[in-house]
C-alpha cells in the first residue's frame, strides 16, 4: 500500500496533516504542578477486546489501547506537534520509496529481559502475514514483496517468509515493496507493526491473554469482560516514559455509567461523554472537560454482501436513504453540538480530505429521497435494521436516524442493538448482518488513504460492507503507486469520488473527543486519534 520517497519530506507531510487534525477548543488539563504520586495507578473507560491481545489482531479501540500501551513499534506520531518521530527506529531509508533500509536503536528490551532485534520485527510480521494464522490485520503487510506467497488469496501458503523482509544484523533489516508507495512509513506506526519476543512463538494463543512487548506498560492481569491491567515498565527505552504506576482499563457495558463514575471520581478518564450527558458535561466537569477535533467518522455501512443490497440499482437506494438522514438536526440536537455533519469519507484535517465529496446524496432532502428509493426498486422486506453496540451510547442517534428515514421515505427502519462492542463486531466481522451496521473509523494514520482503501479496498480487513468495486481498486492502485505523498493523496480523491457513486456507506459526521477525567488526575490530554496520552498522565497524591 503505501511508503516513503525521501524521509525528510515525508516526515514533514505526516507533521502538517496530523498537526491539523489536533486542533481544537480544549486539548486537556494544563493543571500539572501539584503533588504527585508516580506509583499510582488510573483507570480508564474501556470495553472488552474482540480478539487475543496479539499486535496484528486488533482493529477495535477495545483491544486497540491496550496493544498500544504494551507494544512500541519503530515510529509513532509524537502526540505533542503530531510529528512523525522514531522510537526503536534510529533512522528508516530509502531513496525510492520502495527499497528501505532500517537501523535498530540498541538497549530496547522486552518485558521479559530478551533483546529488541532485527528480527523481532521481521519474524513478528512474516508471522502477522501468514494466512494460517488469521490475524485480523494481516492485509497491512500487503505491500511488503512476497506477501501473496504467505497469504494467498486462495489455499495454503506456498511459503514461510515474504521475499521482501531481510535481516543484516541484529540492528539493520532491509524492507522491499512490490512497488512505491509513498506513505509506507504512516502505515509503520500502527501496531500490526510491533515487534514479537521469541517467546510468542511457543504458544501464540496462551500470549494473547497475557503478551511480552516492548512498551512502556508490561501487561499484570485481564479479567474477562470487567478490567485489563497494566504496570509502568522501568526498564522502557522510549522517549515518552510513563509518568504514572500503570492503567486499568475498565469494561463499561453502558457509557452512561461510566460517566456517573468519573463525575464521582471513580474512573480517572472517560472515552466519550454519551449522548444523555452531552448537554451538561462542561458544566459538571469545568476545566475538567475536553472538547477537540479527531480524525475520526461515523459511518453506517451496508451489508454489500445481502443479495437485496447488490443489484446496481441499488446505488439509488442507497443515495437516497442517506439523503433521508437530517445531519444538521441530529447533531445539534441529539448529539448537543458534538459532532460535525459528514460531507465526504475522510475526516477534516487529514492530508487529502475534500469537503462535499458525497455531494448531494449527504444534503438532506426527503422528497428527493424518496424519489430515489422508488427509483431504485425500494428497500428489500421495504424494512432496514441498524446494527450497533449498545455499550457505546448509539442508542439516541440510531433512533434520531431511523425516524428521520422513515419519515422521509415511509421504509421501516429499527435499530438492532447487541450487548457490547465485541458482540457486534463479532457479528459483523462474521458477514451476519442483514441490512445495514454502525462503523465508525479513528485514523491509523493521517492521510486519506487510510479512510478509503483500507476501509473500502476488496478484501480489506475493515470493509465491513463486502463492497467491492473494480473501478474503486484501479484508482486506489494508481495513487497508491505515485512516489510523493502529496500526488497520493490527490489520487485519492478519484477513489472517494467513485465511493458517492456506489455508497457501499452513508457518511454520517465527523467525531470530536467529547471527554473528561476526574479529580484524581492531572496534565491530561488527547491525541488527534482521540486516544489519551496516557504516560503523560499523573495520578495526584492523596
């Protein structure tokens, strides 16, 4: 997919994109100062992971966090100036965006004692890679020279190793694409990228319920659906050391309860304010409350993969069911201002995003809704469900939504609640759903590409929807295959504008961190991924 033609510029290219996208009325607690206790541990709002705790089989921000606080790959986005900045990484080269050279930091260990190689990472992700092993991520390393080998798209693997990844020594490993790519080094900071210790190998499945990385937190204990907990790591080697005891991340299975405890001080720092409490928040938690711009989208997709949705008159339906939707209303009312209505498939601030790309088909209009829906043959059984996590505070808007569509277009429309994220995500991951599903999507990386072809690409490991188009894969592949990153990103736009033609998705508005943390706490901030900076956090002193 994508990689890096002269490091310097790339580097600054991820610095803008991200710098814009971290913009906001409040970033956090500038309250740092008094007393603390570096030994004590805080508590966040979380949900039980979808998958063992492995790097390159979490897509879902319940396994997601946990991951990032455990492992450290060779790059990260510094949270401060959203620059691209090396961690176990000294320095990455290449001078043709498809041939890389990459030179290890020394010191860098695992928590279990053993060294941070060459190795770990070239092994971690040819095992990543491989389809016998079913990692939820593994089409990341699709760029990577002899990936097809271990990952076919049918049958077993006709090789170990991909062609692409070679060790020097136990500091230097050399990358080779299978063409240019001129953002590989965004897609580096994910945490499919993270390094192995050789001890997963013995056993992968037993690692993912208590893994080794290489991050600033080691991994204490997981009870099932109620708390994962990590302690800070002494012997970490990166440059953001935890400045607390470590983190419990505490399932919720409803948001509004986890609200009622950070107003109580019984949860340090809350994920997302839900809906019922959006109106209030500020004035209930003052400087305590946190308002800011995110790369993030909600979405909700259809099940591509139904007979009913694939007929190509279907397109219509699809347009005109999204132009059922009242944005404005719901956002302002339902949502208290807390969201921003869509207009395309790419969160504003990221490198590529171009407003009204969904043009019309994301203007409310409910007569040429309904003209559309009539046009196109009508919904299938005339009747559309919503499946959504009810742990996660969709509830109001999926009602708001469906209302707002049955009155413009007289279809039927319910929302499917299931118990908790993991549950729906099981479901939809599974291709059970029968009509259409929430999907929202947080940024892997900055740029556009992260929005549309690892979401909407065949086969991609996040298209939930099943869509796939052979018109959207060529230009994806064309901006895929330019050597700057500023010309992907404008190829990019080719592919989203395919996207409005077919609406495998309906863009529904773009996220904000709506958030807050307790009393306990302090110097408390959020990155432009809506994540916590969490080894920045200080636990008062009581």
């Amino acid at each position: 997919m994508r990689g890096a033609s002269q490091v310097k510029w790339v580097v600054a290219a991820a610095a803008v994109a991200l710098a814009a996208t971290a913009c906001g009325s409040s970033t956090g607690s500038t309250d740092a100062g008094g007393p603390v206790n570096a030994a004590g541990t805080l508590s966040y709002q979380s949900s039980e992971p979808q998958n063992p705790l492995q790097p390159a089989n979490a897509m879902e921000v319940g396994g997601g966090r946990v991951i990032k606080s455990l492992f450290k790959g060779l790059v990260d986005y510094d949270p401060a100036d959203g620059k691209l900045r090396n961690q176990v990484a000294e320095k990455i080269e290449t001078t043709d965006a498809q041939n890389y050279t990459v030179t290890l930091k020394s010191g860098w260990t695992f928590h279990d004692g053993t060294p941070v190689t060459a190795a770990s990472f070239v092994d971690a992700w040819n095992w990543s890679a491989n389809v016998k092993n079913n990692q939820i991520n593994s089409d990341w390393f699709s760029d990577i020279e002899g990936y097809e080998a271990v990952h076919p798209e049918k049958g077993d693997p006709t090789a170990e190793t991909m062609s692409g990844l070679k060790v020097v020594d136990d500091t230097h490993f050399t990358i080779k694409l299978t063409g240019p790519v001129s953002y590989f080094q965004y897609k580096l900071g994910y945490t499919a990228f993270s390094p192995l210790p050789k001890a997963f190998y013995a056993d992968p499945a037993k690692f993912g319920q208590s893994p080794v990385g290489n991050g600033p937190y080691k991994f204490v204990s997981w009870e099932h659906n109620k708390a994962i907990t990590v302690a800070a790591f002494d012997k970490y080697a990166g440059v953001d050391k935890p400045k607390n005891g470590g983190i419990v991340f505490k399932n919720y299975t409803q948001a509004e309860a986890a609200y009622k405890d950070l107003v109580s001080d019984n949860l340090d720092v809350l994920d997302q304010v839900d809906p019922a409490d959006l109106a209030s928040y500020k004035n209930d938690l003052g400087d305590r409350a946190v308002d800011q711009a995110q790369g993030a989208i909600q979405n909700i997709s259809f099940a591509m993969y139904q007979d009913g949705w694939k007929p190509v008159d279907k397109a219509k339906v699809r347009q005109g069911l999204s132009m059922a939707i009242d944005r404005d209303t719901i956002t302002k009312t339902v949502l208290n201002g807390s969201r921003q209505p869509a207009t395309s498939w790419v969160a504003p601030g990221v490198m590529g995003y171009k407003e009204n790309s969904c043009g019309d088909a994301c203007k409310y209009d409910p007569a040429k809704a309904k003209q559309l829906v009539t046009e196109g043959g009508g919904v299938p059984g005339n009747k559309i469900t919503i499946v959504y996590n009810s742990d996660g505070g969709h509830k109001e808007w999926v009602d708001a939504v469906c209302n707002s569509i049955r009155q413009a277009t007289g279809v039927e429309c319910i929302g499917d609640p299931k118990p908790d994220f993991k549950t729906s995500r099981d479901l939809i991951k599974k291709k059970q759903v029968q009509s259409m599903m929430r999907t929202g999507w947080v940024q892997d990386y900055p740029l556009n590409a992260n929005f549309l072809r690892d979401v909407y690409g065949t086969g991609a490991a996040a298209n939930d929807a099943g869509y796939s188009s052979p018109e959207f894969d060529k230009f994806a592949a064309e901006a895929d295959k330019s050597t700057t990153v500023e010309k992907t990103a404008e190829l990019y736009q080719q592919a989203e504008a395919q996207l409005a033609k077919d609406m495998p998705a309906i863009p529904l508005w773009y996220y904000k961190t709506t958030s807050g943390y307790s009393k306990n706490v302090q110097n408390v901030k959020f990155d432009s991924f809506g994540d916590p900076v969490f080894t920045q956090i200080e636990v008062k002193q009581k």
